[in-house]
C-alpha cells in the first residue's frame, strides 16, 4: 500500500495533484480509485473504515461539508452534549 509521502508524489505524477504542496485533488473520488488500482488493492468496507477512523476534519472549511456534518451533529448529538 502507500505511505503518505509516495502516494502525494504519485497523485502529483499522475496529475491529480496540481503541486505537492495541494492539499486535496480536484477529483479526490477518481484519484481515491487510480490509486488503488496502481496499489492493485481491492475495494471493501473496511478501507472506508480506516479512513473515516484516521480523517482529520477540523480544517475543514468546504460549506458543503460543513452544512452535512452540522446536520448530522444535529440529527446525532454526541453523548452528554443533548
């Protein structure tokens, strides 16, 4: 699989990255599916599993994303905080 370093070089070689200093590619779903097929990894619930576990959402500043995750914090208050 890819350590953190290969994979932002290979996103930049293979263009999904416009530099290495991007934080995100411009089309993350069809980098996310190159690159696991450049790794010859198979897809399965537990890559999403990982991922969610290890995404780190606190810079976050896309409005989209914002507006789901305040409605899913709305829908889902966390333990103690109701």
């Amino acid at each position: 699989m890819w350590d953190r370093r290969r994979l932002k070089e290979w996103l930049v070689k293979e263009e999904f990255l416009a530099s290495a200093s991007a934080v995100k590619p411009a089309r993350p779903k069809e980098a996310f599916r190159a690159a696991m097929r450049a790794a010859k990894h198979q897809m399965s619930s537990s890559i999403f599993q990982d991922l969610a576990k290890s995404a780190n959402i606190a810079g976050c500043s896309d409005p989209a994303f914002l507006k789901f995750l305040g409605t899913l914090q709305r829908w889902f208050p966390a333990l103690g905080q109701q």
